[in-house]
C-alpha cells in the first residue's frame, strides 16, 4: 500500500505553494560613475566601478571596422 493524499489539495492551497514559483524581475539601480543600469551590490560591467573605486580593469572591445568608404 502506497501514501496516498487523504484529502484533494484544494486549488487556492495549490495556487499558495506555487506563488514563489515564479520569474522576477531583477532590481536594477543606475550606476553613479557612467549612469548605466546595474543590480545594486554589484561590480557595474560596463566601467567597473563599485561603491566610488575601480574595482576591475574592463578592456575596451574594438568594434568592427566601418565599410562606409567603399
């Protein structure tokens, strides 16, 4: 003999257990160096700054060249 459920899990218990179930939204914050949107205690990626210091070097990625003149 298995463990059944006595009882059928009403749908507003079901609808509580699942509510943590869900996608959020990050909370972002701007960053006061370059303005950028950050999560807030995190190192900003773009300049690599945290609380006022550069806390990472960030490389500067060179884009491709302009094909404009030919």
């Amino acid at each position: 003999m298995g463990a059944l459920p006595k009882r059928r899990i009403s749908t507003g218990r079901k609808g509580r257990r699942r509510t943590a179930i869900r996608l959020r939204v990050p909370k972002l914050v701007a960053c006061p160096n370059c303005g950028q949107l950050k999560k807030s205690h995190q190192v900003c990626p773009l300049c690599g700054y945290y609380k006022g210091k550069e806390v990472v070097k960030i490389k500067i990625k060179k884009g491709k060249k302009s094909t404009k003149g030919r």
